[in-house]
C-alpha cells in the first residue's frame, strides 16, 4: 500500500486532476473560495513535480517520498487559503452593494 501511494502521490498528473476538481467543485457549488485555494495549491504542486520530473532543479531531489509530498500540500494549502482569504477581504470604510 505503501508503495502504491508513493507511486500515485509522484504523478503530476493526479495533482493536475485534483486541482481542476477542486476548482470546479468551488466555482460550482460557490464554497467561498475555500476549496478553491486548496485547488491552487494542488496545481503548484502538479508544476513542482512536473519540474522535479523534467531535472529543472538539476539532480535535486525535492519530493522523495508521498509524506513529504503531503508535508509540501499542506504548507501551500494553508499559505494559499490566507493570501486568498487577505486577498478577497472586504476593505473597511467601502459600503458593501449587498447591504439593503
């Protein structure tokens, strides 16, 4: 199991599919952004391993197993939530449209 999730972890390509899920899932069923952050942070890491893949940091190795892809996953999660979230807030002192 361990080397199944290793092997599935390392593609690109699952990232890649994950991110366009996550990013529909927002757009349609209007989750405030959240998910969407999170699917922003499946596409970094479907960039990061493609480059780890293609030698762009040269013999680096950068993700060498599946706990340090998820370690990686959760840190641009996390950071992709606040810069959205610090993004998107509502500037003090503009009167919102919505308030009737």
């Amino acid at each position: 199991m361990d080397s199944l999730l290793g092997y599935w972890s390392l593609q690109p390509e699952v990232w890649l599919i994950l991110a366009l899920v996550l990013v529909g899932a927002d757009i349609v069923l209007g989750l405030q952004y959240f998910v969407l952050s999170i699917g922003v942070a499946a596409l970094l890491l479907a960039g990061a391993l493609l480059a780890q893949q293609n030698l762009w940091f040269g013999d680096a190795v950068v993700f060498e197993t599946w706990r340090g892809v998820g370690i990686w996953f959760a840190v641009l999660s996390v950071a992709s939530v606040l810069l959205i979230k610090l993004l998107t807030r509502q500037r003090r002192g503009q009167p919102d449209i919505n308030e009737y």
